[in-house]
C-alpha cells in the first residue's frame, strides 16, 4: 500500500470512498481535485502510517514519502520548499474518518526560517513574517510542546506586543513589529527548548508530520473519542498541502461557510469571512468575523464565485457541506468540504428539503439523522411569549449569535473545570470568552455556553451543535473575570455560581431562571417518522407507567405499552401508607386488607393507561422490585411511620430488619414474591381485569398483556399465569362476562430463563427481554454499583461501550439469539420484545433486529429516536438480507 496520494491539476490519487484510508478531510481533498475545485495542491499520508508510529522504521518512511510528495507539490505550483525568493510554504493537518474539530495538530506555514523571510519579505512585505511567527508558535506548541493548557508564552509575547503598540487585532502590527515578534518567538524557543534550536524547515516539516500523527493519541482526541464512541483504532491522516495566504493583504482572507444554515436549515448559504487572516483566526473565535453576505458588496464576482462552489459541493456530495475558503490575493481556494454538522432541528429540516428537492431518497434521508439527535428535538425550549416577558421584566442581559438552538438554566461557570464539578450537583452554563478543544468535557458537563468572542462556526458553536447543548456566542457586552468569579453586564455584577437562562434559538441570555417547555413532533419530523414506519420490521412501544406518560408516548407515536412498572403506581404519597401497611401486616388476612385498599388504586390506574392506549398493546408487568425498597429509611422516618399507621415503632423496625437482604437485586424481587406472597399478584390480576372490562364498556378496549419478571424456571411461570388467568376468570364470570383474552409471558432476565427458553415457551406467549438485569446477571456486575468503575474500563479501552447502554452483542445478545431460537422452536409465533434502557439505543436496536426481534420498548421521550433507528435499522442491512416486514402480529403491533 502507497505511502502517499496526491492531489492536484495534473494527477489525482484518491477518491471520496476512501475515509478509511485517507481520512475524511483527505478523501474529499482528493475528490474535490476530481471535479476541477480549486484546490492547493497537496499530498495525503494515510491513516495506515499513523498505526505504525512506534516501529522503527516510521521516520524514515515518513521521509521517503515526504520527499516524494514535496516534489509533486513543487511541480505543480512551480516553487521550491525553503526557496529564499519566493518559497513553496506548506501546511500539515489532521484528518481523521470523522471530523473530530480542533482535536487534533495542525502546523500551518512550514519552510521558512528567518533568513528566508527577510529576503521574502522584500518581495511580500509583512506576510513574510506574519507566516514565521505563525509557523514558530505552531512548532513551539504541537513539535515541541513548550504550551501548557493555561500558559501560551507566544500568546503571552503577542498579547504584550499589541498593548505596547495600543492595537486590539495583530492585523494593525507593522512589518518590524512582526518581525520582532519572531525574534520574540525564536528566543522563547531557545530558552525552554534549546536542545531543538536551531530546527531547519525539513526537520521541523517531517517532525510536525509526525506530531500530528501523535496527536491522535493526545487526551483530549481520546475523551471525544468516548465521548462520539469513535473506535481507537481509526488513526488519522495527515495533509500535506502548499499553503495559500488569506493573510497576503487587504484583498485577501479566510472564511467558513456552510450550504445551509446549520442551525435552523434554511437553505441560505451561511457563513463568515475575516479579511487579511488565516483559517485558523476564523474558527479560533478571537476576532469576530462578518457575514458572508457583507462579501457580496464588497467583491460581487468573488461572491457569486463562492455561491457556486456551495452549490457544486452540495450537489456533488448531495449533503449540506461545511467549507473552509480562502481568498489569497484576489482568487478563491477551497480548502476543505465536508458534511456540515448540524443542530437536531437543521438535520430534519435539511433531509425533508433534499428530498424535496429530488436531491436525495426518502430512505436516504432516513440515514441522515441520528436517531439521539431526535430526543434532543424533544427538549425543553423557551416560549416566544416568556422570552417576551422576560424582556419586558428587564431580564434580558446579553444578546448575541444564536449559535446552537435549544434552552437550558443552570449556575454560571467560568472554566471547565468548575461545569464539570457543579454539574454533578446540577445543571450549569458554561460562560467563557472563547472556548477551544480544551473545554470539551465542561461543555458536554453544561447545559448551555455562552461565549464573549466568536461566530457561528467558532469551536463553541461548532461543538455545542454537535452536542446537542444551545449556545450564544459572541456576547461582545461583557467583562469576565474568572479569577475573581465575577462577570460584569454594564453596571450589573454577576457571580460564578449566579442562575441564568440561555435561549440558543433566538441568541439571549436571561438573568435567573425562565420557565422551559417541552417541545413537540411538528412538521419535517412528523414526516420524517411517518417515512420511518413505513420501512420499520421492529414496532415501538412505550414504558410507560402513568396514562400522562402513556399519552404522551402515543403523541410521540408510540404502538402501545411495552413495559408498565406497576410499583411506580405504589411510590406516590398517598399509597405508599397502604402499601407499607401490606409489608408490615403479620399474616395474610392482614395482607389482604391492606391489599384491598390499593386495589382500586391499581385498577383507576390501569383505566387510564388503557384509556390512553385503546386498540393496542399494553403489557403490564407484576410487582417486580424486593419489598424493603417501599419502606422507610432511617429512624426518623421509621418513628413518622409507625405514628401514621397507629403502631409502636418497633413493629416498623422489625420489618424492616425483617426485609433487609444482602443483596436485594438477587434476592426476594420479581415472581419470587408472587410465589411467597400469591395475594399481591391476584390483587393486581383482578385490577387489571376489572380495568380492562370497564375500559373496555367506555369503548377503550385494548390488547391486554401481563408478564411476569425476574423468571428463572417454568413452574415459577405457569403457578403464576394459573394464579392470573384464575382471578381474571373470576372477575369475568362475576360480572357476567366471557373469558377476557389475555397473553401472558415472560421477561428474560436471568441467563437461565434464557437457556430454559424452549420450556418457557410452553407457557408464555411472549418474551420480553429486560436487557437491564440479563445485562447485570450475565456480566454479573451490579446495575446500581457499575457507574463508579465501568469510566475506569472505556478509558482504558478494556470495554468498548458501556453495556448497560449499548446491548452487549457477543454475550448478553447470544443468550438472547439462544432464547429466541429456542423458544420459537417450540412456539413459532412468540413474539420477542426488548424492554430494557436498550430499547431506546441505536445500536442495541439493530442489534436486536438482526435477532429477528418483533418490538422494541422505551421511555416516552426515546419513542421518536427509537422509531427512527427501527427504520435504520431495517434499511441498514443490504436488501438481500432484510427480513421482510411481517404482518403485523396481534400482540406486537396493534
Ligand atoms: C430490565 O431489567 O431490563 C427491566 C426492564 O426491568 P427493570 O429495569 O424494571 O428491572
Ligand atoms: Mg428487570
């Protein structure tokens, strides 16, 4: 395999299919060479060498490859590297499979040295020293690693210098000034890295080579590597390419911009430009840049030139693209496409308008949207009518660019490190005037950034889109002082700590905290879905516990309940007493008492759910969790509960003592109380009976279904479904009724439920999987004890994905591919539903539907996703290999 591939005028390696190999920046380099974009010629060193870093041979590979690639390069624009005259600078970027921004090195205006650019300078005046002060920071930084996160001597020196000369940009600097600066730069080097000093272009070229090879193993490419679950073993690219000058004069400059506006999706093109700059000024969010729209007046032919470069790349890689330009004495270059990131809102909206558009397919549309973005459109907003408000109450502090869309409250923080520590306590904003990749897990620790500096493609908006977090950046109006913990608004002194509102949306922010409102399926997502269920094998459905939850998981398109935790219903405070009452009774005919009184709770409950589910599905499960969970804690609470129930705290006390288990998740919990305690589960058939013939009377019938959890052998099941089909045809029989149809099944929870399918299927109709305990009983790792360690396990890359968020495919799911296979061999038509948190995952819900699942089950709010990834999931495997959509089955689809 090559060491390098080129692009330019006359010869072109590579291709957009190759990201593997290329990296994605690398790969649409070569692609945009191939339709005649106007691209600096250049050369890719593939991902291939940034595995093998460490062998020995490594730098001298890189040389050879250098070497060739130079000449190519040299060829096409007819320079020469290191040349005193007029030399061929180069720039050295990243560029992984996916766009990981800012988290990796990039080495900008190699080749030069101070002699060249004095004698350069005689031809390009001030550019000649702009780019080696450029290029010495850049080294000093990535090659030699003299910058620490909080200490940049170069920006500390170029700080000082535009005090001394009173000038706030270094655009005002003079061509001394810059040349003094590199003096500056040169000295700091020599002084904290003279073992490196003097560093020839070539050596300082191949060594920034390497550094941005190495860099993809730098912490922070690691933790949003965690965090966008991108596999370890990817590697990035690195680019080679001639460097054009957007910093050449007044008739130059850099500019990013998206096809469509990445935030709302209007199909506008939409973007910034700074004139007399480097890209990197642009995105680093340190000098606010102008509209791309201020270009058409001030140079009209370049304008349109750009709108057609937009409209090409768009149409050629039939995607929102997201550009980096530079405008080098008057002539346009593109530096960059690639496949624009997006808030959930602007990813919808752009799916549907291609379609419309006749651009793309409405499965591929389907394609374009992560399923967890949706969840994010389902997020808190603020209301038009309390933004008003809250501007007329003079609550408006801050206005600027609206930069991601979306609401939050929380504490204001000032760095990182704070958001992430009072994150933990609750939600926070995070206030910076900029931030850079070094803020990645404060941001994602927040629930809003606000930022001072910066525009819409600045890392703060770039990253909170991608993170789903709003954002408002470029607040010119205010003073941060992050070592005093104050932030100053006008005549108004704010302190860390201090809650506000931000508004993403329309680019506010709100002193205190604005009330938010959950947002709606509207418009492009409605038909997004409604193309979803047309592709879906897997059918959706709910947990839901309460019949406000069940309405709104129908309003998010839910088909049916997948999972009611009917000891949700006890927790509230008016039934926690009886319930309680039911635990501490001394024998049974006490047990029933107190039972009776929670009946008609239990049944009032049941009527709303099916009321709110009528013509579908709705699976309620049996008391499952250990009975210590519905008593008090604590003394206190044990002498309040003895005092309500009329006893002497004692008898609360040795009922307690009496529950208590060392390991209540395997103890005394699912069917296991219904063996010991048969009252509580009839209890809860006759509630359920009585609830559905009266539902079913007010024209609310439903497809009625009732598991059984925490399974492990088929007696267990079949005393219990006797136990349930008994009381239901008491309930029938006294009210006059015929037999009320009822499927009952099991969960699988347990690896031996799922070894004793076969016999299981004897009795139940279905199985639902409760991935969350077959996760915790397989790995034999607790679920409430796990979170503390399994952060130790993904660092270290020993476990790829959490699995009690993403189904583990080699283990939990061959005990589940087992279980459906045998229980189908003895029931063909069982139907196999997954109610666990991985009823909601993308991931987990292709893994399932690979397994020939019927259902998938979740909390409303995931519903929407998981009605996406379902269809994903459908479409993902190649057509030979989808199974067919099944008629819809009485139990699994209404
Ligand atoms: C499960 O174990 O996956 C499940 C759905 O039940 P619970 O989370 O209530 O234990
Ligand atoms: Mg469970």
């Amino acid at each position: 395999m090559p060491d390098i591939y080129r692009f330019g005028k006359s010869h072109t390696d590579g291709d957009a299919s190759m990201r593997e190999l290329l990296g994605g920046k690398g790969a649409n380099l070569t692609e945009m060479c191939r339709i005649g974009m106007p691209v600096p010629p250049g050369f890719i060193l593939p991902t291939t060498l940034c595995a093998i870093t460490a062998e020995p041979g490594f730098k001298k590979r890189l040389e050879g490859a250098i070497d060739e690639g130079l000449r190519f390069i040299e060829a096409e624009t007819k320079k020469k590297f290191a040349d005193k005259q007029d030399p061929l600078l180069i720039a050295v970027r990243s560029g992984a499979r996916v766009s990981m921004p800012g988290m990796m090195d990039t080495v900008l205006n190699l080749g030069i040295d101070l002699e060249i650019a004095d004698a350069w300078s005689q031809r390009v005046g001030r550019l000649a020293f702009d780019a080696y002060r450029r290029n010495l920071h850049m080294i000093g930084d990535v090659v030699l690693g003299i910058c620490a996160d909080d200490d940049d001597p170069f920006e500390r020196a170029l700080t000082e210098l535009k005090r001394q000369r009173g000038v706030a940009t270094d655009t005002k600097l003079s061509t001394e000034d810059l040349r003094a600066l590199a003096l500056r730069y040169e000295a700091i080097i020599v002084e904290r890295r003279s073992d490196r000093w003097p560093l020839p272009p070539y050596e300082a070229l191949v060594d920034s080579a390497a550094a941005v090879f190495s860099s993809w193993n730098a912490p922070r490419a690691r933790s949003y590597r965690r965090l966008h679950r991108i596999p370890e073993h990817w590697g990035t690219a690195c680019n080679v390419q001639a460097m054009v000058f957007g910093d050449r004069n007044e008739e130059s400059g850099s500019g990013v911009c998206f096809t469509r506006d990445p935030a709302t999706g209007e199909p506008v093109v939409y973007g910034e430009y700074l004139r007399n700059a480097q890209g990197e000024d642009v995105v680093a969010g340190t000098r606010t840049p102008y509209p791309i729209d201020d270009l058409r007046s001030e140079a009209p032919a370049l304008h349109r030139e750009l709108l057609d470069a937009c409209r090409t790349l768009e149409i050629h890689f039939r995607d929102l693209q997201d550009i980096e330009f530079t405008i080098d004495d008057g002539k346009l270059y593109i530096l960059q496409t690639r496949r624009g990131k997006r808030s959930a809102i602007a990813a919808v909206k752009i799916a549907c308008d291609l379609v419309r558009e006749g651009r793309i397919r409405t499965d591929e549309a389907l394609m374009r949207v992560e399923p967890a973005e949706v969840e994010k459109l389902l997020l808190p907003a603020l209301a038009e009518e309390d933004a008003e408000r809250a501007v007329r109450d003079g609550r408006a502090l801050l206005a600027g660019l609206a930069a991601s869309p979306g609401a939050g409250v929380g504490r204001i923080a000032f760095s990182s490190k704070r958001a992430v520590e009072w994150a933990q306590q609750g939600p926070v904003l995070l206030v910076r005037a900029e931030t850079s990749a070094d803020d990645i897990e404060g941001m994602h620790a927040s629930s809003g950034i606000v930022t001072r500096t910066g525009g819409s493609t600045s890392h703060a908006a770039v990253v909170a889109r991608g993170m789903g977090r709003p954002a408002v950046v470029g607040c010119d109006d205010f003073a941060l002082r992050p070592k005093d913990g104050t932030l100053q608004v006008g005549e108004r002194l704010f302190r860390e700590g201090d809650v506000w509102t931000i508004d993403g949306t329309r680019g506010r922010v709100f002193e205190g905290e604005l009330p938010l409102r959950p947002s709606g399926l509207a418009g492009d997502l409605e038909r997004l879905l409604e193309w979803a269920d047309e592709v879906a094998v897997l059918a959706v459905r709910a947990n839901a516990d309460t019949p406000g939850d069940a309405r709104q998981a129908r309003r998010f398109g839910a088909l049916g309940i997948g999972l009611c935790r009917t000891e949700h219903m006890f927790f509230k405070a008016e039934r926690i007493v009886a319930m309680r009452e039911m635990i501490l009774a001394e024998d049974r005919p006490a047990r029933e008492k107190a039972l009776a009184k929670l009946l008609p709770m239990q049944r009032e409950d049941f009527r709303g759910l099916f009321e709110a589910m009528a013509g579908l599905p709705v699976t309620i499960r049996l008391l499952d969790p250990p009975l210590h969970e519905f008593l008090p804690h604590g003394e206190q609470a044990e002498i309040e509960l003895a005092r309500e129930l009329g006893v002497e705290p004692r008898v609360v006390h040795d009922s307690v003592e009496r529950t208590r288990e060392q390991n209540p998740m395997l103890g005394h919990r699912g069917c296991r109380l219904a063996i010991s305690y048969p009252e509580i589960a009839r209890m809860q058939a006759r509630a359920i009976a009585e609830a559905y013939l009266d539902a079913k009377r007010a024209g609310h019938g439903v497809l009625l279904v009732v598991m059984v959890p925490l399974v492990a052998t088929r007696a267990e099941l079949e005393v219990l479904a006797e136990l349930v089909r008994a009381e239901m045809d008491d309930v029938a029989t006294s009210r006059g009724e015929g037999r009320i149809p009822c499927h009952i099944g099991s969960m699988i929870e347990l690896p031996r439920a799922a070894l004793q399918a076969g016999a299981l299927a004897e009795v139940a109709s279905f199985f639902s999987f409760g991935t969350n305990d077959l996760t915790q009983t397989t790995f034999g790792l607790s679920r409430d004890d796990a979170a503390g360690f399994i952060s130790d396990y993904l660092a270290q890359g020993v476990l790829e994905h959490d699995p009690f968020r993403q189904l583990d495919e080699e283990g939990v799911g061959e005990l589940i591919r087992l279980a459906i296979k045998r229980g189908r061999s003895t029931r063909p038509d069982l139907v196999c539903g997954l109610c666990g948190e991985h009823g909601g995952d993308k991931a987990s819900i292709a893994i399932f539907h690979k397994m020939g699942g019927d259902y998938v089950s979740c909390s409303p709010f995931r519903v929407p996703g998981a009605r996406l990834a379902v269809a994903q999931a459908a479409l993902g495997l190649p057509e030979s290999q989808r199974r067919s959509t099944r008629a819809p089955k009485s139990v699994s689809r209404s």
